[in-house]
C-alpha cells in the first residue's frame, strides 16, 4: 500500500465546521504540481473561509484514479479511520472529484466534500461584495451545481417515484431541477447583462480622459493590493490570505515624472482556477483587457514563483489578451528573502528590461518601477498634425480638454493642431 502522510492540527479555537484537507498526488499524472507546496496552498484555501476550522491534511499518494471512488478501497477505509477519529465534518479534496467519486466517497466517510472547484466556489461566494461579483459567482455555482445533480438526487431516487416513461425513476426530478437551475440562469445572466452595461458605460466615459489604463495581474497573494494601496494611496483589504482581493478597484495615479493613469487591481489567479469561474469573470477582468500596459506581480519569495507565473501567462492567455499589450513582471517579496538571494534577483532583473524587482511592504524599487511605465507608456504615445477649420470648434475644444495638445497654430481658414494622444484617445476623437 501507498505511503499517506499526515499531520493533525490540534489547535483549540471556536466551534467551526471542522475540516480535513486531502491532496491526490497522482504518480501517472504528467501535469501534477509538487504535492508538498499544492498541499499548503490548499490548506491556505481553507483557511480563507471563516466558517471553517482545519484540523488536519495529508498527500495521498496514488498510483491511478479509481473511477468511482477516487481512492481504493485500503485507501477509503484508512482515511475513514482517521477522519471519525478527527471527529472531521467535511473533507476538502485539492483536485477534481466526480458526482460519482463525490457521492461514493461522503457515502463511504459519513462526511460532506468538497473537490477544489467547489471550494474556490465558496470563498469567492464568501468574499464578493459588488453586485456583478455576486452574479458571477452564483451563475458559476449553479453551473457547477447543475453537473452535480445526479449526487443530489439517486440516492432519493425510491422516494421520488416517476412513472418510468423515460430512463428511469428520479430522472423527472433530476431534469426539473435542471430546468429550474436553467431559468435561474437565464435571470442571472440578464441581470449581470445590465450591469456589465453599466460598466461600459463607465470605461466609455473613462475613454474621452486621456488616462492610460495600467492593471496589475498576478497569482493570489502575490501582493497586488499592498503594491496598489502604496502607489495609489487606497485602502484595498491586504491580508496574508489567498483571494483577499476579489472586486476589482480602480484609483487615478499620477507617475513620478509621468503622466496620470488609472491603475487597476484585479483577482488573484490560481492553477487549476475552475472552467466556470474564468467564464464568469470574463467581464470583471476586462479592465486587463483593455489595459495600455499590464504589471504580472510575482511573489518571487515562493517556492514555486516559476509555476505560479506560468499559470498566470496560461490564464491571460486563455482571457484573450492581446499580444502586442505591453507587459512587466514586477518581482515582489525581495524583503522575504535572504540577503544573497535578494541581491541576486535585484541583479537578475537589472539585466532584463522586461523585470523591475521591488518590495510593496518596503516601498523598495517603487520609483523604478514608476519611471518604467511613465517612459513606456510615452512610448505609446503617438503625435498628429491635425487642420481644424473654424466651425470645428467642439473639436478643438475636445482636444484641449484632453490636455493633449502640443501645439496651436492660427491659419486663415482654421487651426493647425498638433497633438500627443494614446490610441484610445485618437479612437474617441474619430468618433467625434
């Protein structure tokens, strides 16, 4: 039999639901993550939800997936064993569990669970605090909800009754409560429709100011807010905690040297970050979307910074950020690190146009960083030769409201204007 490892929390504190943390670690699994540093991540997630006191994990070391129970059989009762000795109320299993699996496995512990999709699920339901994060969070639940209909209801499946017509007893039940999570569905998704509208409104009210936008990306717990509230002066939630942030904030920030921006603070990613939830807040990060300059916010202090910014590039990708968006990777954490291992990332970065090493809690490579982006996004500045005639006053206006005019010279039929402008700023004067 496999090798389990295990350890017990035996820490007193409140009556909370009391939950054990498992994590499959896969042998035949090409893309399996180092089971010791997946383990402590999902511990952190646990920990991220207030109702919950975690009282043990483990790895659980596995050769394959059972189909239908994840685990084998020696596998199931040793851990039952260990969870009613625990007194445990819910397992949390860092990966993908099937309705089947999920079924088999609370049947076999007399335990509820929960696979990584579902817990993500409950911290974001926990956190969201703005009206579209609420709506995207439950449009994702229900999805997720709806795969799982066959664990909620084949064990009632007697009770139910149903005539049998069609496949069965319990499936007329099954499919009224897809129907019903189908309209629910369709309510929530006109709802957030009026809201993203709102939003858009918003960004088109932001694109006749001539403020670049400049968000900030990263894996959760990266220090993202830390780095935002110390530039913008904010008061973003910083907590040593995994999706501390979740709403996006936005605040107006004027370079060192520079021009103003809008800096923009974002969700953390995660690996593995559910199907669902990327979908669902498609419409919260299209402020990286639409973002002259992105800043990728490492915590270069972890053990697995390289995986975790792979993660964050895959998600980007998969978003659909377009290729040509100028980026930076801002390594944050230098004053977690031992003093050789600072200096070498400060060397490191130093020789790479693309990294601006720093530290948030220290205010270390801030200016650095300021000047980076101010000179970046000069870069992206174009300048125009403009005629204007002299019934094109609410023009001229325009551009001067802008404060983005170079120069202005009077002709006998109008103006000569030169102008400074980003893209999105000529794109809105086009319009005109």
């Amino acid at each position: 039999m496999s090798k389990t490892q295990f350890q017990i929390d035996e820490t007193d504190g409140p009556a909370l639901t009391r939950a054990w943390v498992l994590h499959p670690d896969i042998k035949n699994d090409n893309s399996r993550r180092t089971a010791g540093p997946a383990l402590a991540e999902a511990v952190a997630l646990a920990e991220a939800l207030p109702n919950l006191e975690v009282v043990g994990s483990g790895i659980v070391q596995l050769r394959t997936i059972n189909a239908g129970h994840l685990f084998g059989s020696g596998k199931i009762e040793e851990i039952r064993l260990m969870l009613e000795e625990a007194e445990v109320e819910l397992v949390l299993v860092d990966g993908p569990v099937s309705p089947v699996q999920q079924r088999n496995l609370e049947k076999a512990w007399k335990v509820k669970l929960l696979d990584r999709t579902g817990l993500i699920l409950e911290i974001f339901s926990d956190r969201a605090a703005t009206r579209e994060g609420v709506l995207q969070v439950e449009m994702a639940a229900l999805n997720y909800q709806r795969t799982r209909l066959v664990r909620a209801w084949t064990h009632l499946e007697r009770q139910r009754g149903g005539l049998g017509f069609v496949g069965g007893p319990g499936e007329t039940q099954i499919e009224a409560d897809r129907r019903a999570i189908d309209d629910q569905l369709v309510r929530l998704k006109r709802q957030l429709e009026k809201v993203v509208k709102t939003r858009a409104l918003h960004r088109a009210a932001r694109a006749k100011i001539p403020y670049p936008i400049v968000a900030l990306v990263g894996y959760t717990n990266a220090g993202k807010s830390t780095l935002f509230n110390r530039l913008t002066g904010a008061d973003v939630l910083v907590k040593d905690m995994l999706f501390a942030t979740l709403d996006p904030t936005m605040r107006s920030l004027e370079l060192l040297d520079g021009p103003e921006i809008i800096m923009s603070d974002t969700v953390g990613f995660i690996s593995d970050l559910p199907t669902e939830l990327v979908a669902a807040f498609r419409a919260t990060l299209e402020e990286v979307l639409a973002a002259d300059i992105i800043l990728h916010v490492r915590d270069v202090s972890h053990a697995e910074t390289e995986e975790q910014a792979k993660d964050v590039r895959d998600i980007l990708t998969s978003l659909g950020v377009p290729d040509d968006t100028r980026s930076f990777e801002v390594w944050n954490k230098l004053d977690l690190l031992p003093q050789d291992r600072a200096d070498a990332m400060r060397e490191r970065a130093a020789r790479d146009d693309g990294v601006i090493a720093i530290s948030a809690i220290t205010g270390e490579g801030l200016e650095l960083l300021q000047t980076t982006v101010a000179e970046a996004l000069q870069g992206a500045l174009r300048t125009t030769d403009l005629t204007l005639t002299f019934a094109e006053g609410r023009k001229r206006a325009w551009l001067f409201a802008q404060d983005i005019v170079v120069s202005e010279t009077q002709t006998e039929t109008g103006f000569d204007i030169t102008v400074r402008w980003p893209a999105d700023v000529e794109a809105a004067y086009q319009r005109q």
